[in-house]
C-alpha cells in the first residue's frame, strides 16, 4: 500500500529557521554583555551566603534536607540553595563556576520571555512580523537593560534568574493549557503543569507571587477569555494559583521575620510604607527610560513622609497615570494590562512589608518590568510592519540595543569586587553600607588605618549602626592602626556621638575611645574615658591599667598609683601595670 506523505510548507521551515537564528543571537549577546562577570569575585551578602554558609557547599542529603526545611537569611528557597550546592560540587568555590551559571539563566530567561512575547503579541496583533519582531525586540530590552545587571552579575540573586525561569515556564504553559482548546477551557495537562512550575518558582524565591492576578489579567487582554468564560470561572481558575502564592508568600514573609529584616512599623509606619510603595512604582520605569546610571544601593537614609517633594511627585504620577491608563482602557487596554500587572508583580517589594534599608533595588525590575519590554517589543513591531520607515527602525533600535548594552558591560565590571562596587555606590553620595563594606574588605586585606576610617565615615552618617561601631572598636583594641591622625580624629568623633543614642553603658566602647583619645594625646579625655569604662564594669582590667598610664602622662601619681595597683589585683600578669608601679614607686617623690 503506497502511503502519501504531505510535504512540509516552506514557510514553516523558514519561521522557525528565523527564529533559532534570533535567539541564538540573543543568548550570544548575553554572554557577550555580562562576560565581565566571569572574573568577578564574591562580593556583599555572597560571603554570609556562600563563603561562610556550609551549607550550600556541599551537595548531600544532609544539605538538600536543610535546604526544604530552613530559611537563611532572611529568604526561603530551597531549589536556589540546590543550584548553588551542584555549582560548588563542579568547581568548589571558584566564583567563575557561580557567575557561567548565572549567565546561563539570564540566557534562558530571555529565551522564555521571546516565547511569552510571542504568544501574547500573537493573541493581540494579527501581523505576522509584529510577532515576530516584537517577541524579540521585547526579549532584548529584557536581557541587556542595564537593570538586569545586578540579578545577574550578583551571585546571591541567582535566586531572581532561576525562580523567573520558572514563573516564565509556568506562563507558557497557562498560555498552552487555554490555547489547546477550541471552547476557550482548559487543557488540564497544561494546567496542572503550570501549576507544578508556579511551585517550583516559589521555592527559588517568592518574586512572582503575583502571577494569579497576572494571569488573570492576560485573561481579560489580550487573550479576550472573559466575555466566553465570565469572572467567576476565570477567578476559580486561578485559585489553585493563589494557594500556592499565599503559601509561598507566608514562608517568604516567615524567613524575614525570624531572620529580623523586616523593619517595625513604628520606624516606618504604614503611611511611610504606603509612600514608598508609591515610589517604588514611580520609580522603575523612569530607571528604565531614562536613567544613565544605576547602583547597588537606593538607601532610606531619613524619615520618609508623602509631602516630600520626591515622594509627592511620585504619588502624583502615579496617580494621575492609572486614572488615564483606565480612562483609555477600551481603545488602548494593552497600556492598562501591562500597568496592572506591573503593580501586582512589585507589591511584595514595593515596600508594604520593609525589608532592610532599601527604598528600591535594580533587582527588584528583573520580573516587574516584563510588560514594559513587552510594550517597547510591540512598537518596534508595529513600526517594522509599516512599509516605510524600516531602515530609520533598524538605525534607533540598534542606537538604543547599543547604548543599554554597553552599559550593562559597564556595569558588569562595577560588580568585579567589593572595591569597585562600593566606590561607584559612593559615586551617588555617601552612604553608610558603602563605607561599612570597605571598611570591611580593606580589613580583611590588614589595611587596619583604611577601614578604621571608612567605618569611622559610615558611624558619622549612622551613630546607631551597630555594625560600624563593633568593628571600629575591634580595630581600635586590637592595637595601634598606625592611623592618620585625622583618621583618628574621625574615629574618635565618631564613637563619642554613637554613644550618645546608642549603649551609652558599653564598657568596650569607652575602653575603645579612650585608647583612641590617647593616640591623640588628649590625655584628659582619654583619663575620663577609662574612668567610664571602670565605672561600668570595676572588674575591667585593660581599662585599670590605661587609665593609670594616660594619669602618669597627665602627672597624677597618686591617682596613677591607685589605678595600677587596682589593675594588678585583677590581673597579676600585667606586666606592663607591673613595670610602671614599680617606676612610679621607686621616682623620687
């Protein structure tokens, strides 16, 4: 029996050849762009979580069991801690391993939006090439905007690459389960599948606990599902989603609790929350279009109230934007969906729930601002299926890809170390956590008199940051830092003000100042200083003994005398006190 074969349409052939060119092309610009990251080395919360963390160097069971039981940190993500125990078993702890991998997600995830891109743009245009071209302009603005930097050149963000991977897959797969179907239901594989993947994004990180309200928005434009299904079903649909979300969302909220990240409501209370998650909305899609610099830092550095002209112009723009957004929703419902969705997938970090001293991060986009490239992808193919203008369309596009890229490669190379990446922080102005990091690394490198006075610089800003006046005071009694003395100037200032608004009854403290009042040879404030570190603790030895030398030096002997002799008694093995009795007793009175 002769069987009849069907050849395959050309036209089939040549898309797809189309597209595996493009998103070869895009994988390569990504490598291309955040090479520079390859020779970067571990920088700012990689130490705690990687260097210092046993857990997440080694892949056994004993690991694996930690990782689906326990928060660390301040987050949840056990399928994260799972990537970074298979890099560690490749190439130990060789930050190149770490950063390919983190590459390689940002890759797929350009990829998985190209498909998402196309998918949506398909369901909203009937023109091929808006398609198309859109679905990969989107993938690019998405994969070489210079805010994706910081999700992928920092290795403890790996979470963001990896739980968007999987958000991505979830998509498409929602995408597939209501597409595969002539009545506009549900494919149950597909859904069950989306599911599944919705889970598995949630425990890389919580980032999109949004895509219930996502999907339900891509429901009602551009998949046009509500007139044929009608809310009731669409939102039952999505409930599944929702638990998940919810359960994903209080094991999140859970981990920055015990780890003490969230801030208490009576440092920003709800009108301040309410303020910054209004800026945060504000502010993305200007970093987006129109910024020329980003950094590893936005601090809330003071009190934060709505009638500040920042956060009043925010509030107002963003106002003012919804209200227009649904007034045109009828005519341009694509603008609306994207702001609707934008929203929801930056509520967890807008600032509702604050977490440490950030007001907005870069990272914070890598999700939320998916629509916006989306939009950006539609344009572009909108103006390429036009006729004319293609050739001024190339020209501005490749303008635009060239500029954002080669800024991305440029801030690439800002994440290679902790010296490069706080000196650019410090480039937007002085900033506590920028001075505390190099304070720190030039303390591991032994430059005690540079870190004595980055954290003598980060104490000015912040009096009551523990952190800077634990390790100014280590250093400080750890001996001589062999300082400038404008250094030892700064530090000492510093520590006087920190105690006045924090543990003015620390011992350590005032032994610390007193060491650094005696390098200065201010002997009467180092005698007082002393004199407060006994005071406080009567058993304080080292400060019994000081004190007694910084009296010798201002000419009290009998207080010297009595000092010494106090010191002595507690510890007979001073030899220093021992030496400076014995002088004391036998000078001439």
């Amino acid at each position: 029996m002769n069987q009849r074969t069907e050849a395959p349409r050309p036209g089939r052939f040549v898309a797809r050849a189309q597209w595996l060119l493009a998103l070869a092309v895009l994988v390569g610009l990504v490598f291309a762009v955040y090479w520079p990251s390859i020779h970067g080395e571990f920088v700012w919360d990689d130490r705690a979580n990687l260097l210092e963390h046993e857990h997440a160097r080694s892949l056994s069971l004993e690991n694996l069991r930690w990782a689906f039981t326990h928060s660390h940190a301040g987050h949840y993500q056990p399928l994260t801690w799972v990537s970074f125990m298979v890099d560690h078993a490749i190439g130990g702890l060789d930050p190149r391993v770490y950063h390919v991998t983190s590459i390689g997600w940002h890759a797929i995830d350009t990829v998985l939006f190209a498909l998402v891109a196309w998918q949506l743009l398909r369901a909203a245009s009937r023109s091929h090439d808006t398609h198309f071209i859109g679905a990969i302009t989107a993938a690019a603005v998405f994969a070489l905007h210079p805010l994706r930097v910081e999700s992928v050149a920092w290795i403890t963000e790996r979470r963001d690459v990896l739980s968007s991977a999987f958000f991505l897959l979830s998509l498409l797969a929602y995408l597939r389960a209501v597409r595969s179907t002539a009545t506009r239901g549900l494919h149950f594989g597909w859904y069950r599948a989306a599911l599944a993947l919705f889970a598995v994004s949630m425990s890389s990180k919580a980032l999109g606990m949004a895509l219930p309200i996502v999907l339900l928005t891509i429901d009602v434009y551009p998949l046009r599902r509500l007139a044929e299904r009608g809310w009731t079903r669409l939102i039952v649909e999505k409930l599944p989603f929702l638990f998940i979300s919810i359960a994903g969302g209080l094991l999140a909220l859970n981990a920055q609790s015990s780890a003490g990240a969230l801030v208490d409501t009576g440092i920003h209370g709800w009108l301040g929350r309410i303020t910054v998650a209004f800026y945060g909305i504000g502010f993305y899609p200007r970093a987006m279009m129109v910024a020329t610099d980003w950094y590893p830092l936005y601090e809330v550095t003071s009190a934060i109230h709505p009638t500040q002209p920042r956060f009043a112009l925010s509030i107002l723009a963003v106002l003012a934007t919804t209200v227009a957004l649904f007034a045109m929703r009828r005519r341009l419902p694509a603008l609306l969906a994207v702001w609707i969705a934008y929203i929801a997938l930056l509520g967890p970090v807008s600032g509702i729930a604050q977490s440490g001293i950030h007001l907005v991060a870069d990272r914070y986009s890598y999700l939320s601002c998916l629509g916006f490239a989306l939009l950006l992808g539609w344009g572009v193919g909108e103006w390429w299926s036009r006729a004319h203008g293609r050739a001024v369309c190339i020209g501005v596009t490749a303008l635009v890809f060239g500029y954002w890229g080669v800024r991305s490669w440029q801030q690439t190379r800002v994440w290679h170390d902790e010296e490069s990446l706080w000196a650019h922080q410090l480039e937007r102005g002085p900033s506590t956590v920028a001075y505390d990091n190099l304070g720190a690394e030039f303390n591991r490198r032994g430059d005690r008199a540079t870190a004595l006075d980055y954290f003598a610089r980060a104490l000015e800003i912040l009096p009551e940051n523990d952190y800077s006046r634990n390790d100014l005071i280590k250093i400080l009694i750890d001996g001589d830092p062999h300082a400038e003395r404008d250094v030892l100037e700064r530090a000492a200032n510093a520590l006087q003000r920190s105690l006045t608004v924090l543990r003015p009854d620390e011992p350590g403290a005032w032994y610390a100042l007193g060491l650094v009042r005696a390098s200065l040879t201010r002997w009467e404030r180092a005698s007082f200083a002393f004199e407060r570190a006994t005071q406080i603790q009567p058993d304080f030895a080292a400060a019994w003994s000081k004190l007694g030398l910084v009296r010798i030096r201002r000419g009290d002997r009998p207080g010297a005398t009595k000092a010494l002799e106090h010191a002595l008694a507690l510890d007979p093995q001073d030899a220093r006190a021992s030496d400076l009795l014995q002088e004391l007793r036998a000078a001439p009175q």
